[in-house]
C-alpha cells in the first residue's frame, strides 16, 4: 500500500502546485497510481487545524477523486520518554 503524502510543509506543496499546475500534479499522481496499482494507491489526508493544511486538503481530495483514489486519513503522533 502506497499513499501521496505531503511529505514537505504544506505550505510548499501549495506552492509546488500554483508554480506546476493542478494538471502536473495530478498527470503525477495518476501515473504513481498505474505503476503501483489502483488497489495500492491512496490520497492520505492529515487535518491539524493547520491553515497551509486547509489550502492543500481540498486539491488533494480533487485529485483523488480524478483519479478514483481512496482516502488515508492519518494525523502525526509524536511520543516523548
């Protein structure tokens, strides 16, 4: 299972999709998903309250559905001793 995960700040990856269009990005994400496979592909989500993160969420769920990805919701865990 492989997920397209935003794995720099959100705030870059809006910037990566003004300065590369929408349709790069989403050319990018259907070919990930030819190669891997539809069964093996996801769109993952994270909402932390994040204002980058409420810009990028909804072209993320355009993709998916362009492209008929499920969704992976996840959130950040961080644990200290």
């Amino acid at each position: 299972m492989f997920a397209l995960r935003v794995k720099v700040n959100y705030n870059s990856f809006y910037i990566f999709i003004v300065q590369n269009g929408f349709y790069f990005i989403l050319n990018q994400a259907h070919q990930l998903q030819d190669v891997l496979g539809r069964d093996n592909f996801f769109i993952e989500l994270q909402d932390h309250g994040l204002e980058d993160q409420r810009r990028v969420n909804p072209k993320l769920i355009e993709i998916a559905r362009e492209i008929g990805a499920p969704f992976l919701a996840t959130n950040d865990s961080h644990y200290t001793d």
